[in-house]
C-alpha cells in the first residue's frame, strides 16, 4: 500500500512543481481533481468499513496431516463505493501444544455477498482456537485501508492418525504366581469373565 501512495503522491509533487513553473490552468485542474479523487477514496473506503460484516466458519473434527474446510463470509448491507479487497490475518493457537501460526489472506470484494473457501493444513492434533488478529478492506487504487469490525473465533479438534495395532502374547507371560499362591493360565484370561475357572493349585 505505501508504494500506492507513494506513487500518487510523487504524481501531485510533479503536477505542482510543473504548475509552479509554466502556470498552466490544466495543470492546476489536475491537481485538484486528484485532490478530490483521494479525499472522496478515503471518505468512500470508511463508508464501506462501517457497513461491511465478517464472519468464518470451519468444519470441526480433522486428522492431523490432512486439510479442512474454512469458509469466509463478507456482506455488506449496502452497495460497496469504494472497497475492492480486504485483508485478513488472523492466528491459529493449538492449546495441548501451545504453539501459534501466523496467516495473512488477501480477498477481493465484489458484490454485496462474498464467500471464499479455503484449505487449512491440520499440523498439530488436539483443540485448535482460530482468532482474527485484525482485518482491513483497501480500496480499489490501494491508497487508503480501514479497519473492520472482526470476526468471532472458531475451534476445531484435531484427531492424532490412526494406526493400525497387533498385539500378541509372549510365552514367558504364561503361567505367571500370583500373589495369592495360585497359578493363573493367561491363554484362558478370557474365561475368568465367563465365571470358568482359569487357576489351579501349584
């Protein structure tokens, strides 16, 4: 955005300096209408910020190293002057690792209505908390960027993959003393909660 405006501030120094030294009247003319196109961007650009309504929603549940859904929403209740974007960044905390990640997104503004949907890569599992740190719509030269009312945070729960276990019965386990004095066959451990007895006297 500073080059924007850098940019449109260099044409006006020109125009004037040009203006200072020839004392043409189409010279002026053009620096006072660029004058007004920036007063009336950054009158147009407020307009749209206090109209403009932001919202997200994620698909809850995932497993780690895949991806889910997130969906923004941006509406506005009347017609956009001035916005052609808006630029949200925004940070995902996993609370059973305590780790944040930083993300910035830019979107365009078209219509009254926009919906984006984009992929959020599942690094680490358990409860992850995604809150919007600041969000801003820009208006369509890029000079001028204010500020929006954010979204509320959403939670996901990341689930840990799933393996595939095989599990088996050393044979030094088998025929273990019990405190008691007896003997207890492991091969037959599912019997005992059938009520057949599995012990025998050493």
């Amino acid at each position: 955005m500073w080059k924007n405006r850098l940019n449109y501030a260099l044409i006006m120094l020109v125009l004037l300096i040009l203006l200072v030294l020839f004392s043409k009247p189409f010279l002026l003319a053009i620096l006072l209408l660029l004058s007004a196109v920036a007063l009336l961007l950054a009158l147009f650009t407020w307009h749209d910020a206090e109209s403009i309504r932001t919202s997200v929603s994620i698909q809850n549940g995932g497993r780690e190293g895949s991806e889910t859904p997130m969906t923004f929403c941006f509406a506005s209740k009347k017609r956009l002057l001035a916005a052609r974007s808006i630029l949200v960044e925004m940070e995902a905390y996993n609370e059973m690792f305590c780790e944040t990640a930083q993300k910035r997104m830019l979107f365009a503004l078209s219509d009254t209505e926009n919906e984006y949907t984009v992929s959020v890569p599942l690094v680490w599992c358990g409860k992850v908390t995604f809150r919007c740190t600041a969000i801003h719509i820009q208006d369509i030269f890029g000079l001028f960027r204010m500020q929006v009312a954010p979204f509320q945070e959403v939670c996901t729960v990341i689930y840990p993959h799933l393996l595939r276990l095989s599990t088996e019965l050393s044979d030094t386990t088998i025929g273990t003393t019990r405190n008691d004095g007896l003997m207890q066959n492991r091969k037959f451990i599912v019997a005992e909660f059938m009520d057949i007895a599995d012990m025998v006297y050493v």
